[in-house]
C-alpha cells in the first residue's frame, strides 16, 4: 500500500525485534488463516496464542481497559527470506469476507500496522513515521489524506474490541 517503502531492502529488523500491536481484526484473520491453534494460559490474565509449537500472538488482558495484542517476536510469519508470508494473502472465508465488506476493512490477512509501516497511528501526534526503520529517515507527523485508513482501520477495531470478548 505504501510504495515507497522497502522492506526487502533490509534485514526485516521491524519484524524480528518490534513489538507488532494488533487488533481484534487482526487476530481473527490469522486465527482463519492458520486454523489450528492452541491457547496457553501463562497466568490469569496472560495468554500465548501457539501455531505448530511456535509462539503467534501474546494477549495481556488487563482488568480495566482494552486488551493487549501482539504478534509474538520475532514474528512467526517472517520467512527465510525476510519477507512477509501473509503479505498478499486475503481472508477466503466468504462471511468473515463480506464482514469485513460491511465494515469497510480490508481484507488482508497482513496486521494493520504491518500493512502501514513504517506509518503508526499515535493518538497524540496522529499519524506518524517510525523513526528506527532504515527506509524512513526521522519520525514525524504525517498530513497525508492517502493514509486515512489506517486512522479508519483504527477506529473500527477499537469499537469491535471493546464489544467482544477474547476467549
């Protein structure tokens, strides 16, 4: 989506050594894609979301407030490549697709802030660059109407994800 980025260029450090947030969007479409998953409880309020003995997805449900999601680190879909292999991928479930339709979000299976790198969305400054990517040369404020729908993104999960429960 944004072009003049790129992240073969480098060693995918973002992907290995970041924290990637998701949202409740985001977790269902790899939950789809990878169909067989196990949840393991590291304690009341902690879980690990594993994939064939690797771990996928963190959640850190806290009593008060939106849970935590994040792709676990380094990220389990970085390939030997250094290359994405959700990148491309749609969600083929053809009513999770038309939700999505009816919701105006995009049907890739890539997280959003993946999608929007080196882009993040900070609810102080708005949209953002990531300062630490070797493809963005400092982090600032971003006034671009083509970038609209990560805040768009955004702002459908967080509703969804204070209206569902995880687990």
């Amino acid at each position: 989506m944004i072009a003049e980025v790129k992240c073969d260029k480098c060693r995918a450090e973002c992907c290995r050594n970041s924290v990637i947030p998701l949202n409740i969007i985001d977790l269902k479409k790899i939950l789809y894609h990878v169909k067989e998953y196990n949840a393991v409880d590291v304690d009341s309020r902690f879980k690990v979301i594993e994939h064939n003995g690797k771990p996928l997805v963190a959640i850190n449900d806290p009593s008060e407030g939106l849970p935590q999601i994040y792709l676990a680190s380094p990220c389990a879909f970085l390939n030997e490549d250094n290359l994405c292999s959700l990148h491309k991928l749609q969600v083929k479930d053809k009513e999770f697709a038309e939700y999505l339709d009816t919701l105006e979000l995009s049907r890739d299976i890539k997280p959003l802030a993946c999608r929007a790198h080196p882009y993040f969305f900070d609810n102080n400054e708005g949209i953002s660059r990531w300062a630490d990517c070797r493809n963005t040369k400092s982090s600032f404020p971003v006034e671009d109407k083509n970038l609209e729908w990560i805040v768009h993104e955004k702002d459908i999960c967080t509703v969804l994800q204070k209206n569902q429960k995880l687990f």
